[in-house]
C-alpha cells in the first residue's frame, strides 16, 4: 500500500519527489524518505512518523540532483522506524530502492546474501532488493535489476537508481500498481497517478512482468526477459485539483459533499438523457447473461458492503442468486466459479491485491467478470472481461465515501441490464426505476443541506462508546458499511448485524449505555425492523434511525429520526448511506481523531 514517486529532469527534484509524496500519503503514512543522485554520490534522508518530519529533516540539507526516489510507507515487515523506512540501499551505499508490495521469499534471500557477506540495517523485506542487484551489478544497472527481480517471489512495484549511473531510473512491476509519467526533457514515475497529474497528464499504465527504462529525455519499456514493449498513451481526464481539499476541513468530508455529482456522472456516463441504459461495452452479449447460474461479487471492506446491496437488487429484479464473500476468502474457493458463474469485481483504485487475486482465480475457472473501479486502466479494469466505470473523480480520504455509493449506482445499473438481458423485469419496470435512479443526486443534495442535523446528533451522543448498527434487507448492506465507518475514522466499538439476528445473541448487549443506529425503509421487511426496534426500546437502548420523510410510524421506535427523501426500497442505501458517513465523520471530527489518514490504514490496499 506504500506509496513511490521518482524522478529525472531540470526540476527542483526534491519538490517534484515531495508533492508526488504528498499526493501519494493516503497509501501510508508510517516513515517516508528521499534518495538523490549528487555529484556522484548518493544522498539518503528519511524519518518515522508523517510526510511532515521528512520535510522538516530536508530543511537545510541541500539536495541537489537530478535524478531522485522517494518513498511513504504502510508498515508490513518492521515496525515503522527510521530504519524500516525506504529508500534502502546496498552495503556500498551506491544503489537505493523503493518498493511496493511483499517479497514472500525474502528470508531465504537474506540468509543467502548475509551468508554471502552483505550488511543489513532494516526488519524489512524491501531490503533484499538494493542488495541483490548490488550482487549482480557489473556497470550495467538495466541487466543488475532484471537479474536480481527473477529471483523475486511475491510482489512489488519499485524504483532503483544508482550513484555511478546518475542519469538513469529503472522501475518495474509485478502485481503492484505503478504508473509512468512522459514529460519534455523530464520524466517520472508513481504508484499512482495523482502523484504525477501536476507535471503531466501523459502516462504509461505498467503491466505486470513490465520494466521501464528512464532518462531525462527518453523512456522505454520492456519484459523481465528484455524484449521490448510498446506501450499506447493514457491521458488522465481530470486535473491536480480535483485531487486537493478545495478549502474543507478534510478530504472526507469534501467527498462526502461531492457524492451529488458523483452519482450523476456516474449515471451520465451509462443512461441517457432520455432514460435509456446504454450497457452494451460491458462486454457480456445477452445470450450469454441468460445463460448465467449465479452471480459472484469479489470486493473488500466497503466494497463489499457496495456487493450486498447489489446482491439484494439482482436476486430480487433479476432472478439470479448472488454470493458476496470478501476477496481474501473467496480467492480460495475456487468450487464457486465456473463458465455460468458472473463475477462482479469491485475496487475503487482497482489494485486492491486480494480482490485482484479472486478476479484472477474465477477467469481461471472459466467465469466471466465485469469489472466496477473509479479508476480508468487500472489492473482490475484491465483484466476484466467487461466494465462498468464510476465516475466518482479521485477519492483521497482512506475511509471510502463518493466510490460506495457510485459503486452501488453501478451494481443497480447492472442489475437492471442483466434483468432485462433475461426477461426477468420488464422494459416498464426497468424505466421506473431508472427515472427513480436519476433522482438520486438531487435527493443526495437534499440530505447533505441536512448536515448540521447530523452534527448534532453525534454531539448529543457524544458519550456513547459502544453502537450496534441494525438493517435488513436492501439495508443490511447500510448497516455493516455504517459500523465499519465509525470504527474507521472514530476508533469505537462498532458492529453491523441483519436486525432479525438480535435475539440470537447480540440482543445480550442491549443496555442503556448503548446506541442503535439503524436503518428503517418501507418494503418487505419494515413492520419486522420496526418490531426489532421495540424490542431494543424495551431494553433501554437509545436507539436513532435513518427513515424516509413521509414515514409516520417511525418516530414512535426512536428516540432520534433522520430523514432523507422517499424513494424505492431498492435504491433507499445510497440515500441512507450519506447521514451514516456523516455521523462517523461529525463523531471523529469531535473526538480530534485523524480522518483522512486514520491509524493502521491505507488507501489502496495492495498487499494481502
């Protein structure tokens, strides 16, 4: 989940590297560092803690070069220190590496170069890497890297340069994302690219077994054994700052404020003006979509929780029965895939290594899978057999919020094509709901204009240490996504459950002390949830729900309603999804927690 930037040029290097870091925290903010080529030698810096006690180690240090690494850092081999933290280098000092990813046979490679004479300093992984090309290096950096990368096993997405070649940047890929930027005179290279879009929208989208070779002037691709690759343009379509606060207190919320559009440019892209659906890119023919058997969504965290409310949309409109396993489960159950089998990956960044791991497994087994992502020739699209874009512009906080319900607008857009593809809704039917669909971001600003009631209510539980988060049906989905917000960004004891489980066990928690926050929309399931409620009431648990503006039964199972605008039991979670962000948001804003960057967690999940 590390983040990497490098870069050759006339530019301040030490700027260009730092604004590429700066972008890049939200993969991991545990040590960060920088490695310059000087005057022939090579210069080092880094620090424990956050981008800013690297920058303020580079006050006064003079970097100056034209060709530099640099590196933030989530914590997986080695607690995070200033040790732990990358660049790396070998023993002479002259070779540093960045890295993403996992070596899985690392252990062995280090007893055999510690055996072989070479100091290590570092707990890490990455460590392997610097000295193992300095082991094979003989003048030629280019043939030292490809080398010592065929004795890898695992993952990784790296840069490495080399004090006696000041002028050259190697980098490669093997499951890790990485990105090349092309610039004039300069070039660059990330693990992704809003680190770049501020120097250039002009990129190569690295493949794994890919590695690239970068000069100021010049950048080629190639395998790992060497034979070239030619590598098509990709030009990013938005801009630097849509990836900035745009002055809000913080990235979430400014996201969570984003979601009106983010939805309509989602349905945008797929509907028309008109209210036709217009699905025929994601690769799937309709003879094929009726002769599918079951429905697997692939995701982790969030996005599965995007999955359940498209399990509850496609088995009810669609007639399929879905499965929703997390990725890092469902990877290892190969007996649910065959060629009747739809897989639904979804990933906002798209590189999420589990998720990537599961798509990979069910195309062996001969499924098909249409891919849904936010981000455009990302792995997941890539290896996708159909996709299914949002269009949610970057996403910067690590909890999820403008992707989630983006995510659910193109599981319900593909619910209703696969419903339609085999017969099971009717073209009546399937315009109702899209109107109802369109809708959404209008009804979305409805509920944010409410943000201040939100607020409130987290400061009038301000208190509460313990929640249960309660749905059921099309809800369910909200109330797992709700609790997995909370203990996200608040750092409480939060947990989701289908209200009917209950009286199975959770109900022994149910005291005064503790908040229910549930989700209550008319449909097949309401007058259950409203009995769920009584019984939680008559226990003294506070309870707060989330309910439509012309319920009037509601307000006599809660001690507190919040109210978003009616519309179909179906789509009623994106709606409901917005005052459960909200109340995690207000909540750690009032508990002086780090939200963009909460403890332990990363963005974009990247190692298994």
């Amino acid at each position: 989940m590390c983040g990497i930037v490098g870069y050759l040029g006339s530019k301040d290097t030490i700027a260009v590297l730092l604004e590429g870091l700066r972008r890049l925290e939200y993969r991991g903010y545990d040590s960060a560092g920088v490695a310059v080529v000087s005057d022939g030698h090579l210069r080092v810096i880094k620090t424990a803690g956050k981008m800013s006690a690297l920058q303020a180690a580079l006050e006064g240090a003079h970097l100056t070069g034209s060709c530099g690494i640099a590196h933030t850092r989530w914590a997986t081999h080695g607690p995070p220190s200033t040790r732990n933290a990358h660049p790396h280098t070998d023993c002479a000092e002259k070779i540093a590496v960045v890295h993403n990813g996992i070596i899985e046979n690392y252990l062995h490679l280090r007893e055999r170069l510690q055996a072989a004479g070479h100091t290590f300093r570092s707990q890490t992984d990455t460590e392997v890497i610097p000295h193992l090309v300095e082991s094979r290096y003989k003048g030629d950096l280019v043939a030292a890297v490809r080398a010592a990368l065929k004795e890898l096993e695992g993952s990784y997405a790296c840069a490495v340069l080399c004090a006696d070649e000041p002028g050259l940047l190697v980098v490669a890929r093997q499951y890790s994302p990485l990105v090349v930027g092309l610039g004039d005179g300069e070039n660059f290279a990330a693990s992704d690219i809003p680190a770049l879009v501020k120097f250039t929208k002009r990129i190569y989208l690295m493949d794994n077994g890919e590695m690239a070779i970068l000069t100021p002037e010049s950048v080629s691709v190639q395998t790992l054994a060497g034979k070239p690759v030619t590598k098509e343009v990709f030009h990013v379509p938005w801009d630097a700052a849509a990836a900035e606060k745009g002055g809000h207190r913080h990235f979430m919320i400014k996201e969570i404020l984003e979601q009106p559009d983010a939805l309509r440019d989602t349905m945008r892209a797929w509907v028309s003006r008109t209210g036709e659906l217009h699905l025929d890119q994601i690769g799937l023919s309709p003879a094929h979509l009726r002769r599918i058997q079951k429905v697997v969504a692939i995701a982790c965290g969030t996005a599965a929780y995007a999955g359940m409310a498209g399990q509850y949309a496609i088995e009810q409109l669609a007639g399929v029965p879905v499965i929703v396993d997390v990725a890092s489960e469902l990877q290892h159950r190969e007996a649910m895939f065959d060629d009747r089998t739809l897989g639904i990956v979804i990933s906002q960044s798209g590189e999420t290594a589990d998720t990537l791991q599961a798509q990979r497994m069910a195309r062996r087994r001969g499924a098909k899978v249409v891919a849904i992502t936010n981000v455009i020739g990302s792995s997941v699209a890539r290896e996708s057999d159909g996709l299914l874009y949002i269009y949610a512009g970057p996403e910067i906080g690590v909890a999820s919020t403008k992707a989630y319900t983006s995510q659910i607008t193109a599981a319900y857009l593909l619910m209703i094509h696969l419903g339609l593809a085999r017969g099971a809704i009717s073209e009546t039917k399937a315009r109702r709901l899209l109107r109802a669909m369109q809708k959404l971001p209008q009804q979305a600003e409805q509920v944010l204009a409410k943000a201040q009631e939100v607020e409130a209510l987290a400061s009038k539980y301000a208190d509460v240490r313990r929640y249960l988060y309660l749905g059921r049906g099309a809800n369910y989905c909200s109330a797992m996504e709700g609790a997995l917000k909370l203990k996200e960004i608040a750092y409480l004891d939060a947990e989701g459950y289908a209200a009917g489980e209950m009286k199975h066990g959770p109900l022994a928690l149910v005291t005064s002390e503790v908040c229910i926050v549930a989700t209550a929309f008319a449909g097949p399931v309401y007058s259950k949830m409203l009995g769920n409620l009584q019984e939680i009431r008559a226990r003294g648990g506070k309870v707060i729900c989330i309910a439509a503006e012309d319920d009037s039964e509601i307000a006599k199972y809660a001690d507190d309603v919040f109210r978003v605008p009616a519309t179909e039991e179906i789509l009623s979670p994106i709606l409901a999804a917005i005052p459960l962000q909200l109340y995690a948001y207000y909540r750690a804003d009032q508990m002086g927690c780090e939200i963009d960057q909460p403890r332990n967690l990363a963005k974009s999940v990247t190692v298994e």
